[in-house]
C-alpha cells in the first residue's frame, strides 16, 4: 500500500486528465427563461450583484418581456425583484456597477424604445432612479452597449455608451466627477460622427496603465481604437495600430489568448470570417484568426475567453444567429486551444442541441466548483445554462479585485498569476462582449499546479504593484488594494473531519461546520471522475467501487477541502 500510495502522489502531481463536457442545465437550474422575439438580440451580466459572493444572473428582455433578476442560492437560482427597479422592455446591456464607490452594486441599462436608466442601490438592494439627477442623457438614444473604467484614474468608474439606430445618434462619454456624469465625448476627444455602434470596451491595450477605448462599428463604419493619454483625453490611434478595421464588427472580447501579458482582442463578424488581433506588445495588431482556426465564417455576435478545462490555456466560445438550417454555417462553436497559440473544435464534448438563434453570452460560476459556466441568450427560445461539466484534475484559482485608492469594483487593473514556471494575465473588464458582464472573479486554470507561487496586481491609478505570495489553488480570493488578500470564499470548510479513512467498507462519513448542501466530485488514481453530485448527507459513499486511493474536492457555499480516501 505504501508503495501504491508514492506511485499516486507521484502520478497526481504531474499528470493531470481532463474530459471537456458541457450539460445545458437551465430547466433545473431555474434559469429557462424566454426572451421573446428581438432586433439583434439581448444582454446578460453574470455578475453578483447581491454581495454574498455567488455568480447572479440578469437577462434582458423584448417589448413583451421584464428583465429578469436571478438570484443565486449555490444549487441553482430563483426569480426576485428588485424594488425601485422599473423593468425596462427592449432593454439591451445590463450592467452591475459600483458607480458611487460605496461598496454596494448599482444597476445601470440600455434601451431601445426608452431611456437609458441609473439605479442607485441604497445598500439594502432597495433602488432609485438617479438617472436625471446623476447627469445622464434622458431622451431616448436607441442605445445597445456600454463600458464602464476610470479613464482619469481619479477612482470612479466613467461610462461610454452606444448607439447604433436612430437619425443623428451618436456615442457619449461620460466623466464621473464624484458620482454626477458630465458629457466629455468632444472634449476629450472622441468623435461624435453618428457610426452603427453595437459595443465598445475599455481596457489597456498599451500597458501603459490608463484605459483605452476601442468601439465595434457595423457594415462600412470602420472599428476605432483611441488611445488614453494618461488624462483621460483620447488620440484616434487606429490607424498606427492597424485596429481599425471595416468590417461587419458586432463585438469584441479582451483576453491574452498567448500568455504574452498583452491583451488581444477577438472580433466577431459575418461570414467573411471573426478577428484575433493579436497585440505586437502596445504597437500594432495582426489578424491571427485564420493561423489559430478561429475565423468561424459564419453570421456571429457574442464571444468569450474562458480556460474551460483549468488547462491554464485560454479557449473561446462564440455564439452565432444562424440556426443550424443553414448549411455549412455553425450555429455556435467552443474552441479548444491546443497550448500552441491553435485552437480546434473538439467532438462529444456536449452542447447538446446547440442550435439557436443566439446572440449575447457571459461567463460565470453558478455552482462554486471553480469551472466557468456559460449563458446564452437565443431569440424567441429560453436562455441555455452550459454547466461545466468539464472530468478534470487541474487546479483553478478565482480572483477578484477590491480598490481603495482605486474604484471599488477594481476595474481597469493588471492581475499577474505565476504557477509551475507559467504567468497568466487577465486584465478586469466591466462590459465586454456582445451586451454581455462577465462574473467579476477572474478565472485562472493552473493545470497540475499545486502552488501558485505569486498573484501580483498592478493597480492602474497609483501604479503600485501589490504581490501575493504562497497562494493555495481551488478557491476564490478577493484582494483588496493595498492589504492583500481581504477575504478567502474557498476556504477550507472548518472543523472539516473524514471518518473512518481507510474505509473497509468504503463509507466515508464527514464533519463540517457548514451543516449545508454540499458539490461532490471523486477522482480516482487516473484523474477519472468517478463521482460528481449535489448532496445533503454527510457521506461519500464508494461501496461500489474497487480497493485503492481517491481524491475527494467538496465545496459547499464557496468553502471547500480536498481529502485523499483510502478503501482498504
């Protein structure tokens, strides 16, 4: 046995096993919503908005529908509402946002048949409409995205709308100066030619510590890049950077698809096929679609980066309005990247029925387990749920970033993540997508790492680097600026005893102060899930199962422990 037991944490450490699987989820999880019928489609955040560190959904609506609020409850989620909160048809990008820097989420939504609305959260999650007092343009603006970062790095979150319909619309920039929204778009720069604008992000694309702008034109208005001069006052610098492409652009999403610590950017098209603008480190940008496979070539909205198998690799899902019934154009696509800057589309991975009309998606953790879950808005269907259902031994880590000096939300921030000889980099983005509000934790697939050696965060508006080290895998931390680590979700469950261990008989019976629902995944000495439930009892059953050794990972409402089983 002993000899058995040297050959598993050997094998354990270096060899890591994964089996990429997706289940839509939504029926049971509570979140088979219908959209109705659109005009290019709806929104969805994936963000908590209640602060008790659970992935929350909001899903927009059509003329005949509310935008529905989705509270997380850990298994699944429930149908709520938010008083002060008028539901807005046709509404188009929802976004939680700590505008007043206060510590609480405020709701901030687009609209196409009515104004553009600001809700204030008073703490309690009772709102007001603070849209006229706050500043912000009232009339109706047939608006579709918006971002929000801090372009002044003064630590309040500023906000970029777009608008794409309408005689004589144009975008707006807003400056928040303590909470009250002031119009800068001509003084600082940004060009007030009506454009067909979906979306728009802000993020730094030169690393030079202050937020840039890059806007998604349609049809023959070409993408604009403007670069930040460190005041908040914007140079168009598409063309010197070669971003400023024509195309039927709908959306982009930011990630670092090579690990190269400068964000690319991934842009979805029509047929004639999707961009990866790969960043040649702040000076110029080269279309890598067709060399990494990931052109799509057919009608596409929304995108994301997500490392679905913790592999420490970046994948992409992207979402398409064309059906199925259409041949030779995909109706969706998961990308799976093969750790040599190529992606490739895996077979029976799931995705079952994958054939919608689909417009938005958005990346979350609806159950804790450190795999990121997706959300898809399809026009006239029901949201899919894709739960992550991904047989995987690799370790993951959840970061989430809390300014002090810098806006609450921390927006705008450089977050370095070093493992086994590899960094990651994410760059913490507040609207990205097609109308889409990724969860606020940044996901961070580690592989067979089982020490994170260093988490560093560059906050943008003091320029301080803050470094973390020593920092265990397979739980969700929150840094604060200037302290640290604030707080652990993923703690370990405390009190946490297994009994008896070995096991003849194999049943596992288990202490923990939780005294709650608990997420059960068994591996055996492959990496093999053997075992992957919800469960109220306090027992691992593995009666049924040969002699040996097995890891067991038990979450339960963000804590967890991880426990090596012996059955004897």
């Amino acid at each position: 046995m002993r000899n058995l037991f040297f050959f598993f944490i050997l094998f354990y450490t270096n060899i890591t096993y994964s089996q990429l699987q997706f289940s839509n989820v939504a029926n049971t999880a509570g979140t088979d919503f219908n959209y109705g019928t659109s005009t290019f489609g709806g929104g969805i955040s994936f963000v908590d908005f209640n602060g008790d560190g659970l992935d929350d959904l909001t899903l927009s609506s059509d003329e005949t529908q509310l935008i529905k609020f989705l509270q997380n409850n850990g298994t699944g989620f429930s149908s709520i509402t938010l008083s002060g909160i008028v539901s807005r048809s046709r509404a188009k990008q929802v976004i939680w946002v700590d505008y007043d820097n206060d510590g609480d989420k405020d709701f901030f939504v687009t609209n196409v048949t009515g104004k553009n609305s600001l809700y204030q959260n008073d703490g309690a999650m009772v709102f007001t409409d603070v849209t006229i007092t706050s500043g912000l343009f009232t009339d109706d603006m047939n608006s579709y995205g918006a971002t929000f970062g801090d372009i002044d790095n003064d630590g309040d979150l500023d906000l970029f709308i777009c608008n794409r319909e309408g005689t004589g619309n144009r975008n707006y920039l807003y400056r928040n100066d303590n909470g009250f929204f002031v119009d800068v778009t001509v003084a600082n720069g940004i060009s007030v030619d009506v454009d067909l604008t979906f979306t728009a992000s802000f993020f730094d694309y030169d690393n030079d510590g202050d937020q840039d702008l890059y806007i998604i034109n349609d049809k023959t208005d070409s993408n604009i890049l403007y670069q930040n001069d460190g005041s908040g006052e914007f140079i168009d610098a598409s063309l010197i950077t070669e971003a400023g492409i024509i195309i039927d652009a709908m959306s982009c999403t930011i990630g670092d698809y090579n690990a190269d610590g400068w964000p690319d950017i991934y842009i979805s098209n029509t047929m004639d096929g999707n961009y990866l603008l790969e960043n040649n480190t702040g000076f110029t940008f080269t279309n890598k679609a067709s060399e990494a496979g990931v052109e799509f070539n057919s009608f596409s909205w929304g995108a994301t980066f997500l490392d679905a198998d913790n592999d420490s690799n970046l994948d992409l899902y992207v979402s398409s309005s064309f059906d199925g019934s259409v041949a030779n154009f995909l109706s969706s696509a998961f990308y799976h990247n093969n750790g040599d800057d190529t992606f490739s589309i895996p077979n029976n991975i799931g995705f079952s029925d994958d054939e919608r009309e689909s417009y938005s998606n958005a990346i979350g953790d609806y159950n804790n387990d450190g795999k990121p879950d997706i959300v898809v808005m399809n026009d006239n269907e029901d949201y899919f749920l894709w739960e992550n259902q991904t047989t995987t031994s690799n370790n993951w880590i959840k970061v989430k970033l809390e300014g002090v000096s810098s806006n609450k939300d921390g927006i705008g921030n450089r977050i370095e993540v070093f493992a086994n000889g590899k960094s990651q980099y994410k760059f913490t983005v507040c609207g990205e997508g097609y109308l889409a509000q990724n969860s606020q934790y940044e996901f961070v697939g580690l592989g067979n790492a089982t020490n994170i050696d260093y988490i560093k965060v560059t906050w943008s508006k003091t320029g301080i680097v803050e470094t973390v080290n020593n920092v265990q895998p397979n739980q969700a931390i929150t840094i604060q600026e200037g302290n640290g680590v604030l707080s652990t979700l993923n703690e370990e469950l405390n009190t946490f005893t297994v009994y008896p261990n070995p096991s003849i008989s194999g049943i596992f019976n288990f202490l923990s102060s939780n005294n709650d629902t608990y997420y059960v995944e068994i591996f055996d000495v492959t990496g093999r899930t053997i075992v992957s439930k919800i469960q109220l009892e306090n027992k691992i059953d593995l009666s049924k199962f040969s002699k040996g050794i097995y890891i067991a990972k038990i979450n339960s409402k963000g804590k967890s422990k991880t426990v090596k089983l012996i059955k004897d």
